[in-house]
C-alpha cells in the first residue's frame, strides 16, 4: 500500500498517451478544470509506476486496461488494471484520490478470484445536513448518535470509507444503496489508519476491503 501527494508527481510521460491508455486519454480531455484535469492524470501515472514496481518491470511494458462490471473491458472506469507486454499483469490493483493526496493498494499474483477495494476520505466532505439519511443505515445512525459531536463526522467518514472501499472491492459501486450496506462489522473490511509506518495526514480516513 503507498499514499503520495499528486502534487509531487511529475506529470512527464513518454508518450503521455501510452501512460493513460486511449480511454484515460479521452477522459482527460473532458476535465473543465486544469486542476482536476492534471490530479487524473498524476494519479493514472502514480498508479502505473506503482503497478510496475509491484511487478518489477519497467512501466513502459504496462499498458492500461480498466474493467468496469456493468461496461465491460477498455473503458476510463472501473477496476484499474494493465496489460504486461501481450497479457493480462498478474495483479489486481485499486486506488483513491482526496484532497491531494493518492492511496494505492495491489496484491501481486493474487488467488484466483481475490478482489480489492480501498478507499480515501477527506472528513470535511460527509458533515452536511441529510448525510446520515441517504449514507448510513439505522445501526450506523446510532453509533454516530452515540459519539461526542466533536467526533461524529471523523465517524462518518470512517463509516463512508468502508462502504465505498466495500463497493469497489464487490464492484456494485453507488449502484448499490449505501444505506444497504452495513459495515460495523462486516468481515473482509479494516480501517487504514497508517501507511508504510506513517499516520494518515491530518483530515484523511481510509479504508481497506479484501475478499
């Protein structure tokens, strides 16, 4: 697992087209922001050094290949994964930008169906009137209920980090009523407290799901 700040990645591949794949490419190009535009493109980039040296091979023989459950392969969502030179790279990889920063996780020739899931949470988005109503399920209301105010939001981005690393590692995504899915206790489910030794930065929760 490695967290970075996106800020620190140099965005200068060559070709940068061969580091984004054709979809990664065309997506890029639909940013209206130049800001958020070039967050995407670090974090493809983060992401495919990370897999190559997972891999220990040189990047340039990694080629993207995103798969989303419901589109299928060769899309600019979904499952991040890449082609290894003519063949699927024995990996499975997932990742989570906020505010800045970039969590990554992968597991290198993985058993046969594992799937992964992480997710990155900055808890100054999930205190906003109706969270709890559209987010979390009755039993995750009282647990909130239960904390001292000055805690309840840390407690809900804790919570929404869970689910969606859940829902990517199961690939329903927000397809699926995130009030559905309980994740007190759900077994396959831990909360990222640290990073290669590190505390997560100030502000930032995440979580981790394997199965």
């Amino acid at each position: 697992m490695r967290l970075l700040q996106l800020g620190e990645v140099a965005l200068l591949e060559s070709p940068l087209a061969l580091a984004l794949g054709r979809a990664g490419e065309h997506r890029a190009a639909r940013f209206a922001s130049a800001r958020d535009r070039d967050e995407f493109v670090a974090g493809r980039i983060a992401l495919r050094r990370f897999a190559a040296e997972l891999l220990a091979v040189d990047p340039s023989r990694l080629t993207p290949d995103y798969s989303c459950p419901q589109c299928g392969p060769g899309q600019d969502h979904g499952r991040p994964g890449f082609m290894l030179d003519d063949g699927p790279a024995p990996l499975v990889l997932s990742a989570s930008r906020a505010s800045g920063w970039m969590l990554l996780a992968g597991v290198v020739h993985p058993a046969e169906g594992l799937r992964l899931g992480v997710d990155l949470e900055a808890v100054s988005r999930v205190g906003f009137e109706g969270f709890d109503d559209v987010a979390l399920t009755a039993g995750e209301r009282r647990l909130i209920d239960a904390a001292p105010e000055v805690e309840r939001d840390a407690q809900r981005a804790r919570l929404w980090a869970r689910k969606e690393a859940w829902l990517k590692m199961t690939g329903d995504g927000l397809r699926l009523d995130p009030a559905a899915v309980d994740v007190l206790n759900r077994p396959g489910i831990q909360d990222v407290g640290a990073v290669g030794g590190r505390p997560l930065p100030d502000g930032l929760v995440a979580a981790l799901a394997l199965g």
